[in-house]
C-alpha cells in the first residue's frame, strides 16, 4: 500500500509550488492533476504517469466519486502517489472527500499546502488584503445561487472580500452586497489567471461591476478572482471614494 501526497500547487507558476511540493513530485509514481495545474508544473515529475482529473466550471468534469476512487486504486498499485491541486489543497479543493476516501481504505496520506490565489493575487495587485484602519477582516467565499441573507450579511461584515469561481456571478455578487448595504463606490479587482504570462487585472466600483462592466473584458477560458473592499483601492484615493476607472495590465 502505497502513500497519497495532497500537494498544492499554488496560483498558477511553476515556481510558486514549495520545495517540499516540488521534491514530493520529483519522487512521485502517478500524478494525479487538476486541470488548472499549469503544464510546466508537471515538468517537476518527468518519471510519474500523469491523470487528469481536472474538474472545471461550467464544462465536463470528472466526478469526484470517481476521482478518489483513482486515487485510491493509485495508490494500492504504487509507492508513491501526488494529487496536485491548484492552489490551496484546503481551501475549496474538495479535499475532505478525498481524505475521507483515504481513510476508509487505510491508506496513508500527508497534506502539503501551497500559495492560495487570494494571496498570489494580492500580490500581483500590490494591495494588502488587510490594511491597518480600512482592512481588518478578509472573507474567502465561494458564490451560491441560493439565496441565503445570513452568509450575505456576514459578507457585508468583512472589510476584504475575495470571491473564488465568481467570474460568470460578479454582477449578481454586486447586486447582492449593494442589497445588503454595501457601497457601491466600493472598489473592486479582477485577477485573471494570477501569476501566468497570461494574468491581466482590472480595475471598477461595485456598482460597475453590478451593471455588468466587466463582462466582456473577462475571458471565459482563464480562471479569475473577485476582490472586493477598500483596500483594493488605488493609492491616494480616500476611503469610500471607490475607484472610477476601468484599467486592464
């Protein structure tokens, strides 16, 4: 019975993994891989055989039932077995139902946690996602279509809100945090995929991003993610001025 290593492999560069991730993979038997795992991420483990099992919104996905069970048939085959997953293993990767599968065929596994896009993305703008008397709470939170007044209420509450998977729900996000009370001179930031040669960012209020501004400039085929809160704000804007000015880089 083999081992099961639960890797993550950050927000999209190769160099963004850890070193203990990347020396895990040099050593892997079978890698098993999301489908926003970046090709050259693989590159790390030229010796393992290589299983997509990338699940992407909106397209055909393979099921997650049938993804642990590869996992486990991997791992009662061979020594060493990756499941590389973008970003943070922890933080919507659907991780819990692999671990519960692990655990209920015995299996041994370790989890190695990476770079979440929230972070890299916060970076890539060069805005803190807590700043000292404008920032002191971050949401990370994935978009429902249901209804659900309470979570959009604690939404509210946080000064930073990051929205992971929210590209086609962003004016319907908008919509709903103008609803609840929130500004909508409240910046906003669009990453795209973070830290690839093809990252771009943008740049509106939360009103614009309601009214559908940035629709058209999203590309359907990139991961990207939503940040919402003063501290997204260009330097030298007062807080609550928002931003007013669409900008793409």
């Amino acid at each position: 019975m083999g081992k099961v290593y639960l890797i993550g492999a950050g927000p999209g560069a190769a160099d963004l993994i850890t070193v203990r991730g990347a020396r895990l993979l040099a050593t892997a038997d079978v890698v098993l891989h999301d489908a926003l795992v970046e090709p050259a991420m693989l590159e790390y483990a030229p010796q393992a055989h290589k299983i997509a099992v990338g699940k992407r919104c909106g397209q055909l996905s393979t099921a997650q039932q049938f993804i642990n069970k590869q996992i486990v048939d991997a791992a009662q085959e061979h020594g060493v077995v990756v499941r590389l997953k973008g970003g943070d293993p922890m933080l919507f990767g659907r991780a819990d139902e692999e671990m519960r599968a692990l655990e209920a065929a015995g299996i041994e596994y370790e989890v190695v946690p990476g770079i979440t896009a929230a972070l890299a993305s916060a970076a890539a703008l060069k805005r803190s996602l807590t700043l000292r008397g404008v920032s002191r709470s971050v949401a990370l939170a994935t978009h429902s279509r249901a209804v659900d007044t309470e979570a959009i209420r604690e939404q509210v509450n946080a000064d930073s809100l990051v929205f992971y998977m929210g590209r086609d729900s962003g004016p319907e996000i908008a919509q709903e945090l103008i609803a609840a009370g929130r500004d909508g001179l409240t910046p906003v930031a669009i990453v795209e995929a973070c830290s690839t040669d093809r990252e771009r960012m943008l740049t509106l209020t939360l009103s614009g991003l309601a009214a559908g501004e940035a629709l058209q400039w999203l590309d359907a085929s990139q991961p990207s993610l939503l940040m919402i809160g003063e501290a997204f704000a260009a330097r030298g804007l007062q807080k609550g001025e928002g931003e007013v000015l669409l900008s793409a880089a």
